[in-house]
C-alpha cells in the first residue's frame, strides 16, 4: 500500500515537530510507547511532559521509561491533560512544538475511563496558548465505542471552526474502511 497508514502518519508529523532539545507533550500516556518514542528524539536537552488520570498508566509509563533509561527526560503528572497550562512550568509556555492525544480508553484495561470531549478540548485550547508557532498538535481519534463516537463528533465541530487565522487543521482519514478506524486531526498553530 503506498497510501500511508494512519499511526505512521501520525509519527511522521512528529517527527517534523520535535527535535533535539524541543520541549513536547503526551497528553494521553496510556502504556508509555508515545512518551517513550518523544524522549527518544528530545534527547538529553528537550523535555516531554506526560499526562494520564490511571495511576496504572502512571507506573506502566515509568517502567517503559526506566526500562530504556529515558526516566529524566520525562516529567510525569497523574493529572488531566486539561490541567496542562497550569503544571507545565512557567519557563516552557511559548517552548512547546508538539503534541499528542491518543484518545479513547487504555487498551487491556477499565473501558470506563475515556477521554472526554469538554477536558479534551480545553487541553487543545491551553496548548495553543503555550505552544511556538508552527507547534503541531495530534489528534488521534478512536470512535468505535460509543463516547469515542461523541468525541469524534465533538472534536470534529470543534476543529472546523478553529479560527484559520489562529491554526491550520487537517483531517487524515480513510474513508471507505469498515469498523471506524482511528483517524488523525492535526493542528498546526500559526
Ligand atoms: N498513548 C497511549 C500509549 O501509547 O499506550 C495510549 C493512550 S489510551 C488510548 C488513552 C489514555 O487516556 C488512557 O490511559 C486514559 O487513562 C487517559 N485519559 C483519560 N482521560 C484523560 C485526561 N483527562 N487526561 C489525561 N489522560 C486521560
């Protein structure tokens, strides 16, 4: 297939939003492989702030950390991605070139713990406040289960009516695949 796939497309805008020394954030740490893939590239200099609400998803991501010795480029809140503004240190607002949101529920774990549309937009809103122009945020939405498709629906409203003064956004999306794969959103701040 030459079309490319969804997650790798997700990576691949990362990948052009976080370097050596960037400062980033994983707004959904789940099991850790997202922290664990942007600690990779921020390097010793950069720094990327993690967000989960599961003490489960806390430890999980720390073990993933420890176990590639990466644990001090990370600082790890078990808080809400929508408290975002107010625990990213002072210094790093305006620092910020990405960020990534894998919503829905943490697979092999409680399905009742999902991400919802009104804290997930108010993380989306904080982070184009402290983001640096060209900062890139990542939506990667998981609809098949039934808040899923209210988040869809929420964020999709949202999103079409961002200012296109304040944000370029894209919606990368197979359109002709059964069982609601995920799709992206992405955010570029202008
Ligand atoms: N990116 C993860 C990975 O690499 O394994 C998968 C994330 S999983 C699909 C979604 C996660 O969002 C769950 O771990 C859940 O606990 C978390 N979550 C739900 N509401 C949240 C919130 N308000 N702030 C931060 N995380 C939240």
């Amino acid at each position: 297939m030459k079309l490319e796939r969804i997650l790798p497309f997700a990576k691949n805008l990362l990948e052009k939003a976080v370097t050596s020394g960037t400062v980033v954030v994983d707004a959904t740490l789940g099991n850790g492989h997202d922290t664990l893939f942007l600690a990779n590239i921020v390097g010793e200099s950069g720094r990327v702030y993690g967000f989960d609400v599961q003490e489960d998803a806390i430890q999980t991501s720390i073990e993933r950390l420890k176990q590639h010795g990466l644990e001090d480029r990370v600082t790890i809140f078990h808080a809400g991605h929508e408290q975002l503004y107010k625990l990213i240190p002072v210094c790093h607002h305006g620092k910020v070139t990405a960020a990534i949101f894998n919503l829905g529920y943490l697979p092999g774990s409680d399905k009742t713990i999902v991400t919802k549309p009104v804290t997930t937009i108010a993380a989306i809103e904080q982070l184009l406040e402290i983001m640096v122009p060209e900062g890139i945020i990542i939506l990667v939405i998981y609809h098949g289960h039934a808040e899923g498709a209210v988040e869809r629906d929420a964020l999709l409203t949202y999103c079409q009516e961002i200012d296109q003064k304040k944000a370029h956004v894209l919606q990368y999306r197979y359109i002709n695949q059964q069982n609601n794969p995920p799709f992206i959103i992405a955010i570029e701040k202008r």
